[in-house]
C-alpha cells in the first residue's frame, strides 16, 4: 500500500476548517467559520460579494494570516507554508502568469519548478489545446491566458484544486471548455474541487455539496441533492400572496401573474404549483436581499 493510499484509507476528511477568524483592523471578514473537505466532492461555495469568500480560501492556502486552525492531513497548516501545495492547487480569478514568457517557457518553467507536475499529462493536455506555443503569454486573451493557467495546474498531482471566480470575463464557450476540462481531467472519487463562482447556474448540476456564506458566517453545508429534497418552490397566482406570506419567506418573487417562495417540501397548499429549486434560490431565501447576490 503507497503512502497516497494509506492516508485516504486512515484520514478520509483531512481537509478540516475549524474555528477560523480573519480581522482587517475592527472589521471581522471571517467569524468561526468551521467545515470539512470531503474526499471526492464537488463543494460549491456561494455568497454575497463581500461575504469572506475569498478571503477564506487565501486562509486556508495560507496566504493570510488568522485565528483558529487549517488542517491537511492531520497537520496544521502555518501561514505561508507551501508545503500545502504538495495536496493542493489554486486557480484565482486572475493569474499569476508573467507577460514576458511565452506559453512554452511558461510552462517549462512550472515544470521545472514543481516536483509534482505530470509530464505525461501536461503533453497531452497541451497538445490538445491549441495553445500558440511561441506567443508571449502578454499578448494571449484572456480566456487563452487563463486556459494556460488551467492546463498547467491539472498537470500538477495533487488532490484538491480550489478555484476562486475562475471564469470571471470569460464568454460562454470558454466556461463550457473550462469546466469539462477540469471534469475529465481531473475529478475522481479520490480528488475534491473547491470553487467560488457567481456563475452559479452554469456549476448547479455538478455540485455535490453546497456551502453558503454571509457576513463571515457559515450560513449552510449540506449536500445538495437533500437540501433540494427537502425543500420546494410553490407558486400562487399573485392574488394569493397572502398564503405564501403566512409562512415568512425572506423573499417573495413575482412574475407573470404569479408569485412563488421557496418553503419547506412539508408545506402543502391547495392549487398551488410545485418545482425543484434552484440552488440561487434557496440561497436567497436563507440569505435575503441583494448587495449583487451570488
């Protein structure tokens, strides 16, 4: 048995949150926020804009400095040590590529560096991906510069990747790309993704866990297909308002002559429509208004 074996086999969730607290001067940006990584899930990690997202990723790679603990097999993590990237890999909403390199001496560069980069993967990656190989990284677009990034972090084995609004400026075709990729490449019922995104409708159908955040608070960590299960939207004609009322949903919408809140599935009201939520929904309804939601 490897070492890789024997620690999936004695330590199924060592990725561990606990009790974590990030301050900026009197502010508190993260307040206890505690959670486990399972092993093999697709955690999505949704809140307002301000709410600690990024900011608790940049905690737990060690990027800040905070109160409570960050656990990776059975380890504390300290900040600024990069010993964390043996098991895990970041893809930010911008990159770290350097202008001046062309996409082939980037990387090299990243190969050389990294101990744990899979040359037979990235050739094949590469070779597949149209990537002009000679041009300098400054002057790809966008989508081509984070598609770079992309390629050369699923070279890298590791068992986590956490990705901070990784698609953010990119057009549709590129998202699509972006997330195969990282479904058939790197995904396995032994490596976890982490990602924050507002795209939050193109990532639904392939989240197996759901965390929401808010104010710095851990709002909710379920599995998303229970959550789902356990709760509906019911849908009224607008004159019926008052029965969805009775109930206290944080919101209320109305469209087309009707209005709808997502309850509890227990809730059943005579000529009333049912559907399966969406996850933006159920975020509202435990989170509340606007400030540029999810």
């Amino acid at each position: 048995m490897t070492l890789y074996e024997k620690t999936f086999e004695n330590n199924p969730t060592p990725y561990q949150i606990k009790n974590l607290s990030k301050h900026y001067g009197k502010f508190k940006a993260l307040d206890e926020v505690t959670f486990t990584l399972p092993w093999g899930k697709i955690v999505g990690l949704i809140g307002k804009n301000g709410a600690g997202k990024s900011t608790l990723m940049r905690c737990m790679l060690g990027f800040l400095q905070h109160e409570g603990e960050v656990w990776l097999d059975g380890i504390i993590q300290k900040h600024g040590d990069h010993e964390i990237f043996n098991q895990v890999a970041f893809i930010p909403d911008v990159s770290g590529l350097d202008d001046r390199l062309t996409v082939k001496q980037s990387w090299d560069y990243v190969r050389a560096l990294n101990p744990h980069f899979n040359v037979e993967r990235g050739e094949r990656l590469f070779a597949r991906s149209n990537l002009p190989l000679n041009k300098k990284v400054g002057k790809l677009s966008k989508g081509m510069k984070t598609k770079l990034y992309l390629l050369m972090t699923l070279s890298l084995d590791v068992r986590y990747l956490i990705l901070d609004e990784p698609t953010l400026g990119l057009d549709i075709a590129f998202r699509k790309e972006f997330f195969n990729t990282i479904l058939g490449e790197f995904f396995d019922e032994e490596r976890t993704i982490f990602i924050s995104t507002h795209q939050v409708e193109e990532v639904e159908d392939i989240l197996q866990e759901i965390i929401f955040i808010d104010e710095g608070k851990i709002i909710l960590n379920e599995d998303v297909e229970q959550l789902k299960e356990r709760l509906h939207v019911v849908s009224l004609p607008a004159d019926r308002r008052a029965e969805l009322e009775v109930f206290r949903p944080k919101v209320i919408d109305t469209a087309l002559g009707f209005v709808s809140a997502v309850l509890d599935s227990s809730v059943q009201i005579q000529g009333a429509i049912y559907s399966r939520p969406k996850l933006a929904d159920i975020f509202m309804e435990y989170v509340g208004g606007s400030n540029e939601t999810v």
